[in-house]
C-alpha cells in the first residue's frame, strides 16, 4: 500500500513527464560488464561480446528521502523505460543493429534519493579493425563505442565510472585471451551537432598453439620436403609427381590461410608472404627436376655444352662441392705441347709430323680455357646439379624460415 501510495504522488500528483529531462545538463555514470569473448571473426573484422552496461543518473523528481512518510518504509522502487524518462544510447560500432538500447525486460531501480540504475544487457557485435602482419601470432585491438542519441553533449553527458569495465563473471574465451583496456571519452559531430561517446579499447591476443600445430609446423615441413625432390634417383621416375604433390599442398595451404585473414591490403600476413615465397621456389624446383631429369635421360655420345659445364662448375663452387680434376687427355695435349716446344729449340730440323704439331699448338693454347672446365658426361652433369640444388635450396629455405620466425616471434613478444 505504502508503494502505491508513492507511485501516485511521483507519477500523478506530482505530474511526473516522461519525455522531460530531469535536469538541463544530465550525466550519465557508465560501466561495461562483459561476461565472455564470444568469438572474433579476423575474416569479417567483427568482435562478438556477451556482457551488460551499468547506467547511473539521478532524477531529482524522483526523491523522496526528505518526505517522512516514505523516508523509512521505502528505500528502492523499479520501473520500465515506458514510465521513467532514460538516456538514449546506441552503440556506436555496431555492425549488427545501431538502434538504441532497449530492453523491456530489464527493470529501472529507483532509490530514495534519485539515483537511477538501469542494466541493459545482450550480445554485441562490433566494428574490430584486425592486423594480421603477424599471424598466428596476433594481438588485437579492438573497440566498443557507446554513444548518445537524439540529446547533444550538453544535454547528456556520458562519463566513465571508477571501475569502467567489470570482468566479475568473466569467462575464458578459448582462442583469444584478454590482457588489458584503455578508455577514452570524447564528442563526435554529427550533423552539426557533438554527442558525448565513451569507447572501451580492449586488447586481445590469439592463443596460437591450435593454429602452429594445423597451419605453421605443416607448412615449414612442407618447405624441406620441396627441397627432397634433387634426392630422388632420376631412375625412378617420381621426382615430377613428388614436386609437383607438393606444390599443390602448399597451394592447399595458401587457401586455407586466406580464408582466414581480410581481403584487405592495408596490412601483409607474414605467413602468406612466407607461403608464396615457398610456392615459387617450389614452382622453380619443378623446372629444375625437369632440366636435371633432361641431362639423365640425353644421349651419352653427344657432347656437353661448354655453358652448363660452366654453369655446373660456377654451381659447385657455391655450394662448396669438390671439383673434378681435368682430364687425361688434355693433360697429355699440353705435355706433348711443350715437349714439342722443347724440341723445337733444341732441333733446327723437325720432321713433317712435328711441324704438324707445331703448327696446332696456337690451337690448343686458344683452347686452354677449358682447363677451367672439368670434362663431365651427362650423367655426371645430372648428378652434380642435383647436389647443388639441394644444397642451394636447402640453404634458402632455412634462412627463410629462420627469418620468418623470428619475424612471428619478435611481433609476439612486442605486441
């Protein structure tokens, strides 16, 4: 009886109105409780959030502390935003719904000095601006913006609370883990007008484990094994199916990443960076197996190009490979050579042959280059390749990946 007495002297004798503010300037005290972290889609850069807002803001109309007759009897009595005049709020980053906050379910506590509280709750999906330079291994920042709606700054103004986020009921999300906050209060313009907006910076990093373990440990080990293809025996037919199996896994893997990250290019993964990297030296391996499988299989009567023994001989000293001595039978060409030259300066008469030989020797000194250049067979020019290729290959892929993981892990140690 006592309450509805009250009711009647706030709401009809008192002629309470609903859409009249209760003060010319009303501050709005806010909290954000968030319950958990329901998922952050990286691809659709949207944070979905479970959680409530703590509106505070006091309403002179409605205290009754100084009237004896309720002053005991009645300390807090609740309300619907249809009866009691409330703040508009939207959420300002919504991607979802940008409507103003409102909840029928959800009752208004009056207490006895005009204090309101109001505790609008539900599931948020906001605006998240993701960088994925360095995922897995990613920290996000991500942003909640409340705003006002309809009443200017200077009619409502939203202030922060002394705890401005509450992790009371807080439970883990299982990929991304929350580590800190900042807040921020502001006025945005709008039509001319400044609104008084309040945003919550939340930081959240990724577990990484389930992503090295299903992405990262199977692509690095994909990375050496594109090298094993110059270690197959040309003999055994396998090597252009092995690269090519391969390279389609790696390109299985590049899909599979970037269903993953935004189709943004404001920022690179490193991981695909690294992917594309690997695919084209995996592409250049199968080019490679190609013109190795073209020397095994060439015909053994047919000479060797002076280039690729060049090329094999500049290959050999990169990888630091042992070079093959000349053959005997330059070697014998230039002993003969100069046993001629000594023959000559010792004889002033030669015979028909050794003015034939002599008369060569220009010849083979015109040719003395090829000393330079070990004497190969095609299958030997086959093998020799092979070993600097894996060498060479085997030496980029680690550099690489020793790079691209200190890369991952300096980004996740900073960030």
């Amino acid at each position: 009886m006592a309450e509805n007495n009250l009711r009647t002297l706030i709401f009809t004798t008192n002629a309470y109105q609903i859409q009249a503010r209760p003060a010319s300037t009303v501050v709005v005290n806010i909290t954000l409780n968030i319950i958990t972290f329901n998922s952050l889609d990286v691809r659709n850069q949207a944070l979905t959030t479970t959680g409530y807002f703590s509106l505070t803001w006091s309403d002179a109309r409605l205290d009754w502390s100084i009237n004896p007759t309720y002053n005991s009897d009645i300390h807090a009595i609740y309300s619907d935003e249809d009866t009691i005049w409330r703040p508009p709020i939207i959420l300002e980053n919504s991607v979802s719904d940008i409507s103003v906050m409102s909840d029928d379910s959800i009752p208004i506590r009056v207490i006895n000095d005009g204090t309101l509280s109001w505790t609008p709750s539900g599931i948020y999906v906001t605006l998240c601006e993701t960088d994925v330079t360095f995922y897995p291994f990613d920290t996000q920042e991500c942003d909640i913006s409340v705003s006002t709606w309809g009443y200017t700054a200077s009619e409502i103004t939203l202030a922060l609370d002394s705890s401005p986020l509450d992790f009371t009921y807080f439970k883990e999300n299982g990929e991304w883990a929350y580590k800190s906050y900042t807040t921020s209060t502001t006025d945005r313009g709008r039509g001319g007008n400044s609104f008084s907006s309040v945003t919550f910076h939340l930081n959240l990093k990724r577990r990484p484990m389930y992503h090295v373990l299903n992405t990262l440990t199977p692509t690095i080990l994909l990375a050496f094994l594109s090298c094993m293809a110059f270690k197959l025996p040309a003999e055994s037919g396998e090597r252009i199916g092995y690269s090519l199996t391969v390279l389609l896994s790696y390109a299985v893997y590049l899909t599979l990443v970037a269903d993953n990250i935004p189709t943004t290019s404001v920022n690179t993964s490193l991981l695909s960076v690294y992917l594309v990297f690997i695919l084209a030296l995996g592409m250049i391996s199968v080019l490679l197996t190609i013109l190795v499988l073209e020397c095994h299989h060439s015909d053994p009567d047919t000479a060797v190009p002076k280039w690729l023994l060049k090329t094999v001989s500049v290959l050999m000293m990169l990888t630091l490979q042992k070079r093959k001595e000349h053959s005997r039978c330059w070697c014998c060409s230039c002993v003969r050579n100069r046993n001629n030259i000594g023959s000559m300066d010792m004889s002033k008469e030669v015979s028909e042959n050794t003015m034939k030989e002599s008369k060569t020797m220009d010849t083979d000194l015109e040719t003395k280059n090829t000393c330079d250049v070990a004497d190969y067979t095609w299958l030997e020019v086959g093998r020799l390749l092979d070993k600097s290729f894996l060498r060479i290959f085997l030496f980029i892929v680690l550099i690489v990946t020793f790079t691209f993981m200190m890369a991952l892990g300096i980004g996740y140690a900073i960030y």
